[in-house]
C-alpha cells in the first residue's frame, strides 16, 4: 500500500482485524445474552424473526396511535446478520 507521500507500507490482513479479547468479549456475551433471552422469552432465535416480531410491534404501536414509530423500537437501517443460527 502507498501512502499519500508515496511510501509504501505492507500491510498484513491481520493488522485489520480486532484482536483485543478484552474489548470484544463483554459485547459478545451481551449479544449472546440478548439472543438467549429472545428465545427463551419470545421464542425468537433468528434475526428473521426478530424483524417480524418488530414489524408486527411497530403495527400495533401504530394502531394505538403512536405517531412517532421511530422511538418505539431500535430499527437499524441495514439488517444485520449476526444472529446466531436457531438450535432446536
């Protein structure tokens, strides 16, 4: 890779990657956890169904006459696929 003053830099794909344990470790046991409670809860175990179970919530929010649907429920604008695979 070059640089903008024309220096060129190797640069190895691990030097891409997160390797800090103590930085990804407490993000993934709270995604984990939350997974883990939408299944034991609301029988939710893929990202599919989560986006049904929010649709379905956002419909009744608006049927009760919530006019601000974006507070009600955290709705990112790219679906995400990190959702574990449903074990059963």
């Amino acid at each position: 890779m070059t640089d903008d003053l024309g220096n060129t830099h190797k640069i190895h794909i691990a030097d891409l990657l997160e390797n800090n344990v103590d930085s990804m470790m407490p993000d993934y046991i709270r995604e984990m956890s939350g997974w883990a409670a939408l299944n034991k809860h609301a029988n939710i175990g893929t990202q599919a169904e989560l986006d049904k179970y929010k649709q379905v919530a956002l419909q009744h929010s608006k049927k009760a006459g919530d006019g601000d649907l974006s507070r009600a429920i955290d709705t990112p604008s790219t679906p995400s696929s990190d959702a574990p695979p449903r074990t059963h």
